[in-house]
C-alpha cells in the first residue's frame, strides 16, 4: 500500500469553508493512488476557547480533565472532515484516539505516543476507507484522554507515518514552506526547497512557527520525510528530509531571530562553586526557560558578573525569583528588555571554517553591537538592541548569499 | 450502596459560575452519606451550536458523524464538574460513555441505552469516588459513538438509576417542578408535590416541557422515583412515582395546553374505504404529526368533512402535500391558525364519572366554543380559539379546584 500522511493544523479547518477546500486536496491525493490517513487539530481558536473554560474555574484545574476537555476540539474537526467527504460520495470515517487506539505513556498534557494499534485502520484502508484521526491526543494505560502537548497534531502525524510506514508526510498549514528567514522582516526572504532536520529543529526552536520541535526530532529519528505545504495555495512547499538529501552550496540555510527576548546580569555575583546552579535552579523549578548564559570569571576578585536572557513574559516572576534568592550574593541586577536574538542556521558550518568571522565582522561594519554570543555546532546566536533588529537580519541574510 | 443519580440539564451548566453552584448541590448529597452519580447534559446553547456546524457542510450530514460531534458537549461540561470537584478537594473523574461502556442499538441520533456495564463505576463509587458520567451517549455495537436524541441526558439519568439500583433519580433543571398549569398563564398555578408517570406523560407531550416522554416512560417501566428540582433555587421539587404512591383526592391533577395549533378541515372529502389514510399517509411520511382528528360520516352524501390539527411550523408543508395528493378529493380547505389545545389530565377521571360533563359545561359558561373534542383514558383535550386560551385554563383550573 501506498500511503501518506495528511495532517491539517487548527486554520486549515478553522472555518466550513476551509473544511470543504481541505477535503479538495483530500481527494486529490486518492486521485494519485494514495492510501490517505487524515490527521486534523481543532478549528483554530477552539483550543483555547476550552482551555479558557477551564481557567475560570481554577488556575491548577487538574490535568486529567483538562485533557480530556481539550481533545473534544479535534473530534468535531474530525467528524465534519469525514462528514463532508461521505457528503461527496466518499467512503470516510472519523477515529478517535480511543477508537485505534493510539497509546500514550507519560503525565497528561505532555504525554507521548507510544503505540498505535494497525489493525483496525489497515482493515479500514484495504476497503478504500479515508481515516480522520484525531491529532494531538491519544489513551494513556488507564484508558484516559491524554494529550500530547499544544501543537501535538504534529507529532500524531509523524508517529502515523511511521507505524503505518507511510511514503510520506504531509503537514498543510497556513505558511506554504519554511524560508531563509522571516519574509515579514524582508522581502529578501526566499524559500527553502529542502531542509535536513537538525537545521530545521534549530530555526523552529528559534522562532519559525512551521513545526513543533519534538514532531521534527521524531521524524528525524524515524527517517520520515516531511512537506510542509499551505493548505490554502496549491504550490509547492518545502521538504524537511536527512541531510544527503539536500542539495545546495549555501553553508548558512537561514537567519531566524526571536522579539521578545528579556537581558538580566547580575553585576558583582559572589563566585564560589554552585552559584550559576544557586541562581537557575529556582527559575527552572518555576519553569522559566533560561536561554543563552554568559560568565566574565574574575577570579582575583572572587566576584563574576553573570548575563542570561528569558523570554519577556517572564521577567516579572525571574526578577521576583532572583530577588528573594537567599543563596545567592550580588551588587545589582541591570534588566535590558529591548534585546532580540539573532541567528544564523546551517549544517554547513561544521566543515566550514571562518562562518562565526564573517557573521560578527558583517555585523561590525553595520555598527551594530553584539551583547551576547552563544554558538552550536549548526547555529551562531547573538543578542543585539532590539532597534538593530531588521538591520542585523538583513546584512546576515545578504552576507550568506540567501537573497538570491 | 444508598446509590442517588443527579442529572443537570444544560441550563444548570451553562456557566462557570453555574458549574460551582451545582458542585454545591453534589458535595451536599455527599455529606447526606450518599454515593452520588452525576449525569450531565452539554452547557446550554452547545448543542445548538455544534448542530449548526454540521448544518453548513450538509443538510444530510451524515448521522454517524453527526452523533460524534454532539457527543462532546457532554464531555466538556462533565470534565468541568469533575475538575470543579477535584479542585475542590473531592475525589470525582468523568466518564465518556465509551469508558464505562454504556451500550446502545438502533439508529443513529435515535438510539436507546440498552446495557450499562457497572464495573468500573462501581469500582470508583466504593474508592469514594463521584462518578461524572456523560449523558445523551452511548457506543453501539461498531464501537461508534451514538446519541440517543435531543433531551436524552434524561433517559441516560433513568437507566443509569435502573442499573445501579439508585434509591432515587433526581432531575436537576431550570423549572422548580411540576406546575398544575404553566404559571406564565395563571398566578393560581400550585406546584404538585407528586404526580403519577401517567400523568406526567400526559403533561410531557402536551408541552410542560419538564422532562422527555421517553424518559418518564423508561422511569415506569423501570419503577423509579423522578424528582424534579430547580439547580438554582434550593426549594422541594415534584416527585415522580406510581400510583398508589399519589395521595391527593383531586380527580383532575393539571391543566395543559399548547399554543401553536393549527387546524385543517378539509370540506366535502369523497368517502370511501382508506380515505383517512390517503390523507394522512404523505404527512406521516414528511414526519408532520397529526394530533387531534375528527370526522363526521354523512353516508347519504357519500362525502365527509374531515378536521385534523397540526404544529404550526408544519403548516405550509402540510398544505402543499394536501394539494398535491391525488389519491383524494374534497371541495375545499379551511385553515385555521389561531387554535389552541387546551387539556385536563388526572388518572382520576378513569374512576370519576362526569369529568366531561364539568369540563365542557364550565367552558360553555364563560361562552368558549369547543372546536375539536379529543380524549383518552386520563385526559380530556378541546381545540379552542386562540382568544380564549387563558380564560379556558383559567375556569378549569378552578372548577377543578387546583387553585388552591
């Protein structure tokens, strides 16, 4: 069997009208032989229409039910999905996780799948059927509604195509590919016909909202080649595939940036064995993800001045959190909240000597300062006043030749 | 186990605020030492409004999927009360009809429950929990999720009580019980501490829109006490019961009426063998149902003058089909929009002679004409015009001394 993977986000079924255009493409796919597996999120806006419901009721609402309240959004996408393909004559159904079922392990609203049961949907396959199966959630080992996280769908549609070993995967939503960098930054942005995944994990974490981390890191591990395509025109994407797939010179593949990032140093910090763990453990036990870290050692002077950044909406509670830290012995603390990260993506980099020269000199000559640096084997991250933002993108883009 | 089954209807959810008001209600029977079942209907305008959903892609959306949508209504609104519980400090989870099962046949939007398996519930009754368990639902036999139409939530109530042999079923709503006559027509409308299943059918069908038929004749069948109580006011509520439970020495227990009759008589009808069904056979089959019918035979002419009433909505539908149907003839049609049915209910009357007498002398002392005469074995109904609905109901709430 020839199968694929369809799996359509929250605006791609966000209206009746976009329900009845997806089941256009649904069946374009049958029109190519394909055995099509349907994978839907909720109508956008749905999700957090539930969640809402249970914020008013408490702030610690229990995760169980919360699950269970969430995954009812994809279960009506998925029934007016199949609802309009029988409406057309076709041979459609609607399955829910625990229809399957799809098994998951872990706590609930960050569970994994972990299984997925063939039979039923093969037998439904093999006599020309259309599966809509609902994303982002499945049944955890006492027979409950477990979520796999927001933006879950996904990693449903990975994990389909791997049990189901499907010839590919293909993610419609409401960008039509991954490009070089944002094209609301520039119009220079270009985009990006093939992707290997560690490249794309990168500009994902880094901001572009095409795909989840996780669903790229599984598909990576499963060898599953994704498309990400729009949902609404109908030309091509872009491929998120292994590394020897992808056939290009360029050693940067794109320049990604963050808005919202938040500067901390804490000048006159009292060095002694422990004390970056001293100041980050409280704020990782309230789940405040610290991003880049930097440390000037002053040991003369047994004193250090530490820099980190977290995202914005944090800073209130990391000012609180490092304030009433009895662990920790500083002179001041100096917050810049009009900071913007900047990177620059590419697999290339690791064979190619000289990337991080030409980024801080191209930076260099446009006047724009670098307050933090943070590198990985694939990617070089700097800070820079929020104000340089456009201008770092822009240089960035044009010095690694993705303009063209 | 002293087992109670509360059932809140959609308006006794239809807010958070709501939501924690019936927590109340729950934790309340708790403290009475009751293991409690709660059975819940979809917040109020939820239903609707996923039906419109489907309404937009199909007008013949497709039963199966149709069921699948409206089923989590149900989900929602349980997984808020068990999460309102928990918060709460109680131990209390949601139930899908899938999880437990509870069982149906038949069709689609129209199935019945027909088996519920208790284990599991009553695994979590005897650990202390409060089992939040969703109404209107069931699996059937495909392992798909049916629904057992509109107002089931009732019927989940009476056969979730039949099961668990519950001491007694108690209906939550927005009406505060059962009224002698709806009191919007007269302030002398006495609530009815009891009524007997057959009478509340009788009041059901006739428009006290307290609880479906269906599930008050599940509940006779069954033997099972109905209390209907308001969620908002904490005052007694009607009781539900058989006969022999009813002390009242009134012969007449209430008196109902509809508003949106309309009547149809069609003039000079050729007589002969199977003209009434001639007549009615297209409207049974456009699910137009006929309630009142009178015909007076006048075998000299060979013709008959035949008067039927129906709902209103159905009126244009209805005159079409009468038009359009070759298989009679008539000389003409009288329509006429401004009726009302007004009817006197007690299993009383069975025993009691002269219940007519009275009811029509009384009507023809305040000089109301009777159109149409219907009876049965505990209700006396008269077509009036419009005009005189409230004095109708007014002269025989009295005359059969309910006003006091």
């Amino acid at each position: 069997m020839k199968i694929v993977v369809l799996k359509f986000g929250g605006s791609s079924v966000g209206s009746i009208k976009k329900i009845q255009n997806i089941s256009k493409i649904i069946i374009g796919y049958l029109k190519k032989k394909y055995k099509v597996i349907v994978v839907s999120s909720a109508m956008s806006g749905e999700t957090n229409k539930l969640a809402n419901l249970t914020k008013k009721i408490s702030k610690n609402f229990p995760a169980s039910e919360y699950d269970s309240i969430l995954a009812t959004g994809e279960q009506v996408s998925c029934s007016l999905i199949a609802g309009c393909l029988i409406d057309k004559g076709y041979k459609a159904r609607s399955w829910s996780a625990w229809q399957i079922p799809i098994l998951t392990s872990g706590n609930y609203s960050h569970s994994r799948i972990v299984k997925i049961n063939k039979k039923n949907i093969l037998k439904f396959l093999k006599i020309g059927g259309i599966p809509i199966i609902t994303g982002f959630q499945g049944i955890n080992s006492e027979n409950r509604v477990a979520t796999i996280g927001r933006g879950g769908s996904d990693a449903s549609a990975i994990m389909l195509a791997k049990f189901f070993k499907a010839e590919k995967c293909v993610i419609y939503t409401d960008v039509d590919g991954v490009y070089t960098t944002d094209p609301n930054i520039t119009t220079n942005a270009k985009k990006i016909k093939t992707i290997s995944y560690e490249e794309m994990l990168e500009m994902a974490s880094l901001g572009a909202k095409v795909m989840q981390p996780h669903s790229i890191q599984d598909a990576r591990l499963n060898r599953i080649d994704i498309e990400v395509k729009s949902s609404f025109k109908n030309i091509a994407g872009s491929t998120i595939t292994k590394r020897k797939n992808i056939l290009t010179k360029n050693i940067i593949r794109g320049v990604s940036f963050t808005k919202n990032d938040t500067k901390f140093t804490l000048v006159g910090v009292k060095d002694r064995p422990g004390v970056a763990a001293s100041i980050f453990e409280p704020l990782y036990k309230n789940a405040i993800n610290v991003d880049m870290v930097v440390q000037n050692i002053s040991s003369y002077k047994k004193e250090t001045d530490l820099t980190f950044t977290i995202k914005h909406e944090d800073l209130n509670k990391t000012e609180k959190l490092i304030k009433k830290n009895k662990n920790i012995s500083f002179k001041k603390i100096i917050i810049d909240d009009k900071v913007s990260k900047v990177s620059i993506i590419g697999v290339g980099m690791i064979t190619t000597p000289g990337v991080t020269f030409r980024m801080f000199s191209a930076l260099a000559k446009k006047n724009i300062n670098i307050l933090v640096i943070s590198t990985s084997e694939i990617k070089i991250s700097v800070l820079v006043d929020r104000k340089n933002l456009k201008k770092a993108v822009d240089v960035l883009h044009k010095e690694f030749k993705l303009d063209y």
